[in-house]
C-alpha cells in the first residue's frame, strides 16, 4: 500500500510485507496438511 509505505521506512516495510506473505503462505499450506490429515483420519488409513 503506498500510503502506509510512505509513513515508514522501505527497507522496513518491505521486510514487513515479506514476513506477512510467509505467514499467509505456512497458514494455507497447514490449512491444507490439515485438511489431508483429517481425510486421511476419516477415511481410517494410517499416514505414511
């Protein structure tokens, strides 16, 4: 967002938006392990 990029320094704000996109991405990958492993757990077979 540029508005709130100008209140703050770039170096800071880019490093920002790094770690709230990683955040974003390991929150869907474990949305998705999770849904796997419940699949898995209904379906009654053993992971692995």
């Amino acid at each position: 967002v540029p508005s709130r990029q100008g209140s703050l320094s770039s170096p800071v704000s880019e490093e920002a938006d790094a770690v709230s996109r990683v955040i974003h991405v390991t929150h869907e990958i474990l949305r998705i392990i999770g849904c796997v492993i419940g699949f898995q757990v209904l379906k009654g077979e053993p992971m692995g």
